[in-house]
C-alpha cells in the first residue's frame, strides 16, 4: 500500500535526490498545542517536502535555561524531501519567526523551536549547520517521540533511535495521548 504521503514517481521524475528529514518541535509559551500546529503546517507548506509522520505529543521538563522555565510540547516530524539541509534549516527558522520566537538567551522559554535533526546520513559541521544536530543522540524530549514513529531510524554516527532512547533518562518525559496536532 502506497503511504498516503507518498511522492509518486512523476512528481519525483527531474527532482534532486530525496532524502529523509527528521524535525524536532517544542514549545513552552503561549499556547504550545497551537505553536506546534503552526510549526506542523509550516513544515508541510514546504516546496517539494511530503510529512511521513508525526510522532505523539509529549510534555517534557526544560533542559537547561533559567530557573522556573516552563514545561515544554514536544514532537518530531519525519520528513522525504528533495530539499538540500540549508534550505531546510531556512524554513525552519522562517517558521519560528511567524510564531514570534524570540532568541534573547540560550535555552530560554520559546514559542516555538524548530530543529532539523538529521537529513538523510548527511554530516556536516559549519558555523551555519550542524548535522546531525549536536545534542539530539543525548535529548529524550527529541529520542522519545522519534522512538514512537521510528525507532530503527538512525543517528548518523550515534546509532538507532532506539538504542540511544535506551541510554538517555526520561524522567520529566510523559507522552500525552490527550493532545494531538492534525497533519
């Protein structure tokens, strides 16, 4: 059965290489149910980017940042693309900036924060873009919800999702069945 994302091969016929993109979404301001959706139809609103899947929402304790940060909303989105890692890094940062996030300290309380994790076994390491992203072998609000909709899905250079998950501690980590964000 053909996923109902599926690119078919005329649309893909002259298109640059696809390759999988993997997303993380958190948010712990506002309305974080509502800033995740909005990052969700930001990432599908991409030229030439079908969502694969979206993993379940989880609530998270903040890691790092100043004292009494707020819980966050986090999920993780699959993506095929033919779209090159710089690209996709704009985007993202595209659609932090239409949810008003603001960067005025590290790890501080955001609306929205939206990390490319990895695109397909790309590594690259520039001031600009790191792939795969740095801390996401070691995050569970990142290994979690990605663990749910691929745990075989690898980390280039770190291993599978799941064999990370299994590492890291996920307490402060509770997945919320009760909320859902619409693809």
């Amino acid at each position: 059965m053909t996923h109902p994302f599926a690119l078919d091969a005329d649309t893909l016929s002259g298109m640059r290489p696809l390759s999988t993109a993997v997303f993380a979404l958190g948010s712990n301001l506002g309305d974080r149910l509502e800033h995740l959706q909005m990052g969700v139809q930001g990432i599908a609103s991409t030229p030439d980017l079908v969502i694969v899947e979206v993993s379940p929402v989880y609530e998270t304790r903040a890691v790092g940042g100043p004292e009494g940060n707020p819980d966050f909303l986090n999920l993780v989105v699959v993506t095929e693309t033919t779209q090159p890692a710089r690209v996709l890094l704009e985007r993202a940062h595209a659609i932090e900036s239409a949810q008003e996030r603001v960067r005025e300290e590290i790890d501080g309380p955001r609306t929205l924060d939206v990390d490319l994790i990895t695109v397909g076994k790309a590594v690259n390491d520039s001031p600009e873009l790191t792939l795969p992203h740095p801390r996401a072998h070691e995050r569970a609000f990142v290994l979690a919800p990605w663990s749910d909709v691929a745990p075989t899905a690898e980390i280039p250079g770190r291993g599978t999702v799941a064999e990370l998950l299994a590492r890291v501690d996920t307490s402060g980590v509770t997945r919320r069945d009760d909320l859902v964000v619409e693809v």
